[in-house]
C-alpha cells in the first residue's frame, strides 16, 4: 500500500476525529450530570466516525478497505436528536433519558433497514456503487432517504433554540443573578449545529459539487468539535430551575367568596394577587433582600409566606416583569441613588454594583442599559456626580 498523503482539509478532519476520541472519553468520565454528559459524549463519538469517515473516502482508503463503506450513513439523523437531548438533560438536572426518548431514533432506525441490504453487498460490489453515486446514479432508496437528513437537521435546530427560548425565561423567573445558570453554551452549540445544516442544505439546493459539499461540511463539523474541545468542558454548572420543585395544590375560593378570576397555574385569586403584590413591594422596601446577589425566586418567596409559583404569578401579571428584571430594577435604582448622592466619587461603579448586590460587571452593564436607557458611565456624567 502506497504512504497516505492528507491534503489540509482531510488532516483537519483527522485531528478533530482524533479530539472526538479524546472528548468521548473525558466526557463518560465525568461524574456530574451524568446523563448530559454522557448524551454529549455519544455526539461526539457520532462527530469523530463522521470525521475519520470523510478521510476514509476522501484519500481512496475506501477502495483498500471496502467492507466499512458506508458506516457514517445513518449519522446526520442522529445528530440532531442528541443535540436536542443534550440541552434538554444540561438545563434540567433532574431530565432522564427513558424508553420514550427513542423516538427520536425513529428514523435512524428506518434508514438503517432500508439501506441494510447494501451494507451486505461484497466489497467489489461497494465500491462499484460508489463510482456510480459519483457519477449521478444514486440508488433510489437513498435517493429517497437523502434529503429527509436536512428535514430533520433543521427541524431540531429549530426545535432546540425555542426550547433554549423558553428555557431561558423559565431561568429569569426564578434567578436574580442567571450567571451560574446561563445557556450561553447551550446557544452557541445549538447555533453551530444549526449553521452546520444550514450550510449543508444550501449547498445541496445550490446543486454544488457532492466532493466540495463534503469538503465545506467537514471542514465546519471540524471548527464544531475543536470548539467544544475548548469551551464544552470550561461550561458552568446548569441548574434546574426551582419553581419546578415546588408543586401548587389546587385551592377552591371558600363558599362565602364572591366569584374571582383565578390563574391557572397557581389557584390565586385576585384579592390574594393584589394582597401578595403589597407584601411583595413591601419588604423588598423595608428588607431589601435583593442586595444578596444569589437571591432566588423561591428565597423571596419563603419570606412571603408564599410559594414559588404564586409568586411568579404575581409578577407575571400584577408587576409585568420576570424576577430577573424586577429585582435587578431594584438594584439599578439602588446604584442611581448612590451616584446621586456622590458615592461614585469615592469608589468604583462595580463597587457600587456588588454594593446592589450585582454579580458581576457585565450583568450589571446590561441590566443598567436596560432599565435607564444608559449605561452607567454615561448616566454619571448626565448627573455630574
């Protein structure tokens, strides 16, 4: 056999096979979140064979080696669901992966059955077939079965970012300060994920070239996986958001009570919303417990006297904001006051910042830009403080 020359895309898809083996490895070992990660770590075995795969065909190793030709087929419908999975098992700890969720291994399952009589052909007779795919002749279940991959593709990228979408707002219900629970992560894989398929599908319907198609594909797949190489394992601990841990009994209105629009989710009528929303504007006056930078949904809620879910209800609809905004109001204003009165003069903007009970800087930037329209340096100089 002559010596195996890589040109630089087919190296970069070999080393990044060779990361894929090293993440799936680092990733089973890991003892928190284990169903996260160990989702994530089957993606990235699935990455590494699709990699290793494009250089098996791209360098005519597949001509030496025919019996493994076709062993990435069923790949791109995988990709999606556990990618899917993935964010679903990271933002909720409490997620478990069970006999349900093989639906979304369906349509692996459908094309594995009706390709398997290729994969049962001699090797001769494999390589024969890929002359002719190259040449324009694609065998009709495949022809039929290649373009539900890009359905799919895109239907789970879409699904995964209003999933991340609704997610996020669940973690600002019940977070004051989302920076160990933030889903910056999850967004950048699933927006590379989705860029991935949005490149390949456009190049499909472009009618490019299957050789440079795969090139283009390869080469993203690669920059993917040295991406989660460098920031997959550096990603912050992703909580569970309380209010799912606190279940609401129904409550009826006692006889006597005159009928009363109620809130679904947590029995509340509207004498008690208002009632909430008094005592609620009350202590964070007197209290101010939003200067504990880790204040959560259920803090508050335990000094009401109430519940996560009443509580949520009461800001949803009685205040408008989620609890992310209403208590980083509180401490936007805190930190206007301190400006005012000439504080700012002494010490820093960020002193002031964790003084409110900010976390940090950049969440401090963003809040204030948000609820005054300036940013803090700016606000400063309009007050000349």
């Amino acid at each position: 056999m002559a010596s195996l020359t890589l040109d630089w895309i087919q190296l970069a898809a070999a080393v990044g096979a060779l990361q894929g083996v090293l993440l799936t490895g680092v990733l089973f070992g890991q003892r928190h979140n284990r169903t996260a990660n160990r989702l994530l770590a089957v993606l990235m075995a699935t990455f590494t064979v699709y990699l290793a795969s494009s250089v098996y065909y791209s360098t005519g190793l597949f001509r030496t080696y025919p019996h493994l030709f076709g062993i990435s087929y069923q790949l791109p419908w995988v990709f999606g669901p556990l990618v899917y999975l993935y964010a679903v098992a990271a933002s909720d700890r409490a997620w478990r992966f069970r006999p349900r969720s093989l639906l979304h291994f369906v349509p692996v399952a459908i094309t594995t059955l009706v390709t398997s009589p290729y994969y049962l052909m001699s090797g001769a007779e494999k390589v024969a077939m890929f002359d002719r795919w190259g040449a324009g002749e694609i065998p009709i279940p495949f022809a039929i079965l290649d373009p539900t991959k890009y359905v799919s593709g895109i239907s789970y990228s879409v699904a995964t970012v209003l999933y991340l979408r609704r997610h996020r707002r669940q973690v600002q219900d019940s977070y004051s300060n989302t920076e160990r629970v933030n889903l910056i992560w999850l967004l950048w894989l699933s927006g590379g994920a989705a860029a991935i398929w949005l490149l390949a599908t456009s190049l499909k319907i472009s009618a490019v070239s299957t050789q440079l198609r795969d090139e283009h594909v390869t080469l993203a797949m690669a920059l993917l996986v040295y991406s989660i190489g460098y920031m997959g394992l550096r990603q912050p601990e992703v909580f569970r958001y309380e209010t799912a841990e606190f279940p609401v009994p129904k409550q009826e209105p006692p006889e006597e009570e005159a009928p009363a629009s109620r809130y679904e989710r947590s029995g509340l009528s509207d004498v008690e919303a208002k009632q909430l929303k008094a005592a609620l504007l009350a202590i964070m006056d007197a209290e101010q417990p939003w200067k504990d930078s880790e204040l959560t949904l259920a803090d508050l809620a335990t000094r009401l006297n109430s519940t996560p879910h009443k509580l949520s209800e009461v800001l949803n609809s009685q205040i408008g904001q989620t609890f992310y905004d209403f208590v980083n109001g509180y401490r936007v204003r805190e930190v206007q006051r301190r400006i005012h009165a000439g504080d700012a003069r002494a010490l820093k903007m960020f002193a002031l910042a964790l003084d409110a009970g900010f976390a940090s800087k950049s969440t401090f930037n963003q809040a204030f830009k948000k609820h005054t329209n300036q940013t803090p340096s700016d606000f400063r100089q309009a007050v000349g403080a």
